[in-house]
C-alpha cells in the first residue's frame, strides 16, 4: 500500500495569536514525524515573534485569496481537466445550500465556499494530500468538506464553541460524511450522537491540548485574580466584575486584572466606573502571548466564569482554564457541561452556577483567604491536565485517527 499523503490543516485564520491551541497541535504533530501542510480561510495577518509561526504563515495557501474571478478561474480549470468530479462537486454543494439546515441568507455563501473548495483543491492538487483535517465547524470544515470531495480524499474536523450552536451550517451532513469527527470533550461526543447517529469509533475524544512543559507554578502575587478571554457575553466578565464589587464591599483585599479585548470592552469599562473599581479591577486589552503566560503565573487565581449566552452560544473547553491550570494556579470556571470535563469541583479547580455574582464571590474570598486550599486545588488541576489535556497524549490520539481514516 502507498504511504498516505501529507495532512492538510485548514482554519479560518492559521496561524493566529488567538487560537493557540490550531496551531500549536500543527507543530506537535510535525514534531512526531507527520506531514502537515496548512490553509487558512483568510489571510493570516497578525505579527509573530516566533520563527515557526512566522513560517507558518508564509507557508498558508489563503483560500480566498484568488478572490471571486480567481476561484471562478480555478473551477473552471477543474471543469476542464476533471469534469465529472467537478459536477458532482459543485452540484452536491448547490443541493446543500437549498437545505433545511441552512438558513436563508446563508445560501448563497454555502455555493461560494464549495467553490472555494474547488479552487483550492486545484491550488493544492500537486502536493498529494492525503486528507484534510478543518479546525471549526462552520466555514473552516465547509470548504475542507468540498476540496476533499474534489481531490477524492477525506476530511475530518473538530468543533469548539461557536462554530457548532451560534453559527451551525450543515452540522448533520458534516457528521455524516466526515472520516472522523475529533470531539474535544464526552459532552460533545453526544451532542453530536444526537444530530447526526454515527460509529463511537469514527468519533474519538481529542482534547485541545497544551505542552505541559511550557508552564510550571511560579511565584505568585498575593490577592491577585486574573482573567484571560475574549471580552464577550459567555465569558462572563460582567459576572466576575460583579463579583469583585462585592469582593471590595466585603473588604476583601484583591486586585483583578483582566486581558483580553472585544466587543464588550466599553461596557465592562462602564461596570468597573460605575462600582468604584477603578483601584482594584483592571482591563488591560490584547496581550502577547508571553506576557499572558507570565500575568497568569503569578496569579493567585485565575476565573473565568464562563455560561450560557442569551443567543444560546457557549464554550467548549477553553484553553486559557487548561494554561492557568498547567501552571499551577488555583482555577475557577462556571460549571459548563464540558469544563466538568476539566475541571472536578473541589479538586482540580472550582466550579460555580454561570451569571450567579454572589456565589463567585464566596468562592473567590474562600480562596484568597486560604493558602492551603490554593496550593492544593493548583496541584490537582495541573495534575488533571497533565493526565488527559497533554499535547504528547493528544497528538498520538491524533495521529492515530489520521492512519485510520488513511487505510
């Protein structure tokens, strides 16, 4: 049998600064031995300091980079050389745009992203892909899912967060046609059971993992709580300001720093005026990954008391929970059905009711109060990370999957 062909990586921006946990799982798996070739949906345009992201980046065939009358140009190369897969291609996603599952408005785009996957199909054809793996469900997965039906090969994918309840756009089909399905968690392993039935095997749990050797505990800074997240409703940071407030009415002495920007930025800035916050909560916006790390380690606790939003959006697993636990800081989240995954109530972190201020607030005076308790839900959450939420478990699971869907 011929050896498989590379792996191609697709996302919607690859790599980005943001999303630590895409890239990060591309150079683990090059590191094990594994061709990976890498496409981003749009063109990846953030600065990096290190070298290897910085290769990524120019290594990244951008899907949409040819634009509208390049990627026309290319389908009708594909028409020319190969005119029945092209039918069949470009005819399967203009019977999935009319779908029950795809609103309105959307329809259209499905046509153009099938296209999309036509022409990079075209664009990567000479490389000998032997698969395709999507990171999202949504736009990432939907052009993975066309390219690989071009070149006559499979594609697998992984979901998140918003990619699979806020912005879902052929999910049952996804399921169904995918080689694998990488579930980051049991919770989403059901879920999608419940959209679509389809082999336990062919479904494996794959965490987002992080390289457990890159945090370790360091000196802490007492009364310090962090935040790490984007600034939007399901994260919680209202809840956590909230929280603080009462945190200072019951005298409590703490200081809050928070990073991360986004679309709430000007409200929860309002929130920290408005209760008198300013000395003790603050918001210091985007941060380079390494000044994260280093705000995270000397945290006494790290909250993110992420819930439900009011569009019904919620998070997976979120990679800043496994950092700050990897590092040995004492962890609180809001008790999400997939963080349960990570985080065991009492042991390896805290858990409290999403949107509940008065309960943070305990939780967290409990902790700053308690030394021991800190030091010892730290070393559970780093030890449960280190368990299951390793980089080195992660990938061979991985790369396991690869060689099924590849034989």
């Amino acid at each position: 049998m011929a050896e498989p062909g590379p792996i191609l990586y697709i996302a919607g921006q690859l790599p980005k600064l943001s999303e630590t946990f895409v890239y990060r799982e591309v150079l683990a798996l090059r590191s094990a031995g594994v061709d990976v070739r890498v496409a981003s949906v749009h063109t990846p345009g953030e600065k990096f300091e290190r070298e290897e992201l910085r290769r990524l980046q120019n290594d990244a065939v951008v899907v949409y980079e040819p634009g509208v009358v390049g990627m026309v140009a290319h389908t009708a190369l594909e028409l020319l050389s190969h005119p029945i897969r092209t039918i069949r291609t470009m005819t399967r996603g203009k019977l999935d745009a009319v779908g029950s599952d795809v609103r309105l408005g959307n329809r259209p785009k499905v046509v153009v992203q099938c296209m999309a996957g036509v022409s990079l199909a075209r664009r990567v054809r000479g490389l000998g892909i032997g698969h395709i793996h999507a990171h999202f469900a949504h736009v990432p997965t939907t052009v993975a899912m066309y390219a690989a039906k071009q070149l006559g090969i499979g594609f697998s994918f992984t979901g998140h967060a918003n990619d699979l309840f806020q912005n879902r756009t052929l999910l049952a089909k996804k399921l169904a046609r995918a080689e694998f399905v990488s579930c980051i968690s049991e919770w989403h392993r059901g879920w999608y059971a419940e959209i679509e039935a389809g082999e336990e095997s062919k479904r494996p749990v794959i965490r987002c993992g992080v390289d457990t050797d890159d945090f370790a505990p360091s000196e802490q800074t007492d009364g310090l709580i962090v935040c790490v997240a984007r600034l939007v409703e399901k994260k919680g940071i209202d809840t956590l300001i909230e929280a603080c407030g009462l945190l200072k009415e019951r005298g409590c002495e703490f200081a809050c720093r928070i990073g991360g920007d986004g679309p709430m930025r000007d409200r929860l800035a309002s929130m920290i005026e408005a209760g008198g916050l300013g000395g003790s909560v603050e918001l210091l916006g985007s941060m380079p990954n390494d000044e994260v790390r280093s705000l995270v380690g000397s945290s006494v606790v790290f909250c993110l008391p992420c819930r439900d939003d009011s569009s019904g959006d919620r998070d997976g697993i979120p990679v800043a929970l496994m950092e700050s636990m990897a590092s040995g800081v004492a962890t609180v989240s809001g008790d999400l059905p997939a963080i349960r995954e990570l985080i065991e109530d009492g042991v390896s972190g805290r858990l409290v009711p999403g949107g509940d201020a008065a309960a943070l607030a305990d939780v967290l005076e409990g902790l700053l109060n308690n030394r021991e308790l800190r030091a010892r839900l730290g070393q559970g959450g780093r030890q449960r990370v280190i368990d299951e939420f390793s980089m080195g478990i992660n990938a061979a699971r991985l790369i396991n999957a690869f060689e099924s869907a590849q034989h």
